[in-house]
C-alpha cells in the first residue's frame, strides 16, 4: 500500500497549486483589472505550449511514431477541439436563451479542459509511483513545474470570464482535485488500463488548443495601442517560453 500513500499525498500536494491564485487577494481591483489581460495573454501561451511541447510529444511516444500511430494522435488532437468547440456553442446558446449568465463560456471550458488534464495528471504520477519511488518523485516535480504557470493563467482567465475571486479560487481547486481522482483511479486499475488512456493526452490538447485560439487570442487582440499589443505578444511567448523550459528540463 505504501505507493497508495505516496500517490494520494503527492497528488493533493499538487492540487493545492491552484491556490496560488490567492495572491491576487492582496491586489486592489484597479491593480487587478490592468494584470488581467496580461494573465490571460500569458494563460493562451501556457496552454499552446503545455499542448504542443508537453501533451502531443508524449501521445505520439506512447502511440509509436509510426504514421499510423501520429495519425491517432492528430485524429484525437481534432476530436478534443471539435467537441470544445460544440460545447461551446451549446453553452453559448443556453446563455443567450436562459438566464442571464454569470460566466463567459470559455471560462467553463477552461474548467472542463483542466480538470481533464489534471486527472491525466493523477494517472501519471500512480504510474510512475507504481514503477518505483524515485520516478514517481521525480515525475511529481515535473508535473508541479508545468502547473504553477498554468493555474496562475487559468485563475486569470476565470476572473476575466466574469468569475469572482474567491469563487475562482476554489472553482480553480475542484478542477485541480481531479488530479486526486486520477491517482486513484490510476492505482486500482494500473494492470486493467496500460495504455488505453493514452488518447486523453491528445484529445486534451485539442482541448487546450481550441480554448487558447478562438477564446484567448482573440481577447487579446483588441484595438490597442502599439505598446500594449507588443506587450501582450511577449507574454503570450513567454508562456510559450515557460512550457518550452519545462519540457527540457523534464527530459533532462
């Protein structure tokens, strides 16, 4: 049972990440308000770069890098986007023929795509604890590196969607505590799953493609100055940077 017991603290460990966005508690609302376009810049280039340098790489590796098998990856890849991409439109049609929305869509989307990602999170780390202890140390470490940035842009990105502060915080928490769902789950079914989980890696990526091109970059796009714009593109790269970073030092 002692891998059980690594799993579960690990993974709580690491959903604990999306209490990060605490921070901006002590920010007064002006503060607050002129950061928000910046985290949600910096949040559409954490979820490219988690997609195409951390999530697409390892389905392919877990597939085989035959064509066949990088043709699954980008089978699934689509699939992820378009289903975000009917969601969309179904919570866009029930906000405008229901009541009056809280919540911009994308900020459910970014809700289900993290909690989806984070439960491929929890399976990861009871793999690796499984396999031994070192590597399952070593692949909690890897996971709370690419987290840190990500949740600070999705808490961004809830608040700018119309979500509250604290509400956001704790919205944030329950997506991140799927990580817990998927150590479990990827405890007791380790020897029945193998790799039939794989696909989720792809399809989230779609996910978080979809999100970041036709829900973030298009925020950050509007008609401002040349500065403001320049400065919204390095964030973006930045976060593109970050994921970049992580990705080697994780294969380091």
């Amino acid at each position: 049972m002692a891998p059980l017991f690594w799993i579960l603290v690990s993974t709580f460990v690491i959903s604990l990440i999306a209490f990060i966005g605490a921070l901006t508690l002590f920010l007064k609302k002006e503060l607050l308000d002129k950061i928000l376009l910046l985290l949600v810049s910096f949040s559409a280039g954490a979820l490219m770069g988690g997609s195409f340098f951390h999530l697409i790489p390892e389905a392919i590796i877990e597939f085989d890098s035959s064509e066949k098998g990088i043709l699954k990856v980008f089978l699934y890849l689509l699939l992820g986007f378009c289903v975000f991409f009917a969601l969309e439109q179904f919570i866009s049609w029930h906000h405008e023929h229901g009541a009056r929305p809280t919540m911009r869509p994308y900020a459910y989307l970014v809700l289900l795509s993290d909690s989806l990602h984070n439960f491929i999170d929890g399976l990861t780390i009871a793999a690796s604890f499984i396999v031994s202890f070192p590597i399952g140390l070593a692949t909690v470490l890897a996971v709370a590196l690419h987290e840190i940035p990500q949740e600070i842009g999705d808490y961004g990105v809830l608040i700018y969607g119309g979500v509250k502060r604290v509400r956001a915080l704790f919205l944030n928490f329950f997506a991140a505590s799927t990580v817990i769902l998927g150590g479990i789950a990827g405890f007791l079914l380790s020897e029945k799953i193998g790799n039939s989980i794989v696909f989720l890696l792809p399809f989230a990526a779609g996910n978080f493609i979809y999100i970041a091109a036709s829900d973030l970059i298009p925020e950050i796009k509007q008609k401002l100055s040349f500065k403001k714009s320049l400065i919204h593109f390095s964030i973006f790269l930045s976060g593109l940077l970050i994921m970049l970073v992580m990705r080697t030092f994780i294969h380091e």
